[in-house]
C-alpha cells in the first residue's frame, strides 16, 4: 500500500517536472530577445539615464553639459531653468528605444516635473553619438 502511494506520488512529481521547462523565448531562455543586440544602444540608454537623473536631482551643471549645441540654441535659459527644477519627488520612467537616423529616441515620463504640476508628462529624450564613446542629449523631453 505505501510503495503503491509513493509510486503515485513520484508519478506526479515527474509529470509536473516534464510540464515545467523553460520556453525557448523566455527571458532566462534567451536574454538577447530582451534587449537590443547593437551594442550601441548601452550606450545610448545610460546617456539617457545620466541625463534623466541629473534632472531628477535638479543638477543643472551635469544636464546642461550633456546637451548637444543645437539642444542648447533651441532652448533658452529660462526653459533649461524650468526644466531642471522638478519638484522634489520627481521620477521617470524610461521605455525601449529605437534607432533612427543614427540617433537613438527614448519614450519617457516624467512624473512632477514642476511643484505645481503633479501629472505625468510623456515625452521622448533623444541621443546622438557626439564623439568617440561620447552621446549627447539633441532633444529634450
């Protein structure tokens, strides 16, 4: 009777293992279907990151220097100012990129991007190789 149970027993055990395997295309089955494969788009994405987070802490000297030339004639000082004054608890969220004539556009959102605004504002930061292993900020959100 007990070696009948435990052979019922092992019989399940087996039928949940050969049920449990991994699908070909899961994360831990192939980490590649994740993420990019151009080994550019790192790159790109901690650009964007360092340049979100010198938002958040209202770092104006590191986010004004990741802009390029042309993102620092298409704002002025008083929007860069606005800009880099969210309220305290700010926060972002950053979305897949996708390459696009040689420049990689973020989708984001900004959550309190100023005291008096707690809405979430969609937007997209765009990043452009400006040197060797250099990227810049060419658009902001």
């Amino acid at each position: 009777m007990r070696l009948c149970a435990v052979l019922v027993l092992l019989a399940g055990f087996a039928s949940v293992a050969s049920s449990a395997r991994v699908h070909k295309n899961s994360w831990r089955g192939s980490p590649t279907s994740i993420f990019p494969a151009d080994p550019a788009y790192a790159a790109a994405l901690a650009a964007a990151n360092r340049f979100l987070h010198a938002w958040q802490t209202q770092d104006h000297e590191t986010g004004i220097m990741m802009l390029t030339d042309a993102a620092r004639e298409h704002a002025s000082r008083e929007r860069l100012q606005e800009f880099f004054s969210p309220s305290p608890d700010a926060a972002f969220e950053i979305h897949r990129g996708k390459h696009v004539n040689g420049e990689y556009v973020f989708p984001v959102v900004l959550f309190g991007s100023s005291e008096s605004d707690a809405h979430a504002h969609a937007g997209s930061v765009v990043i452009t190789k400006v040197g060797k292993g250099d990227w810049a900020v060419d658009k902001l959100p």
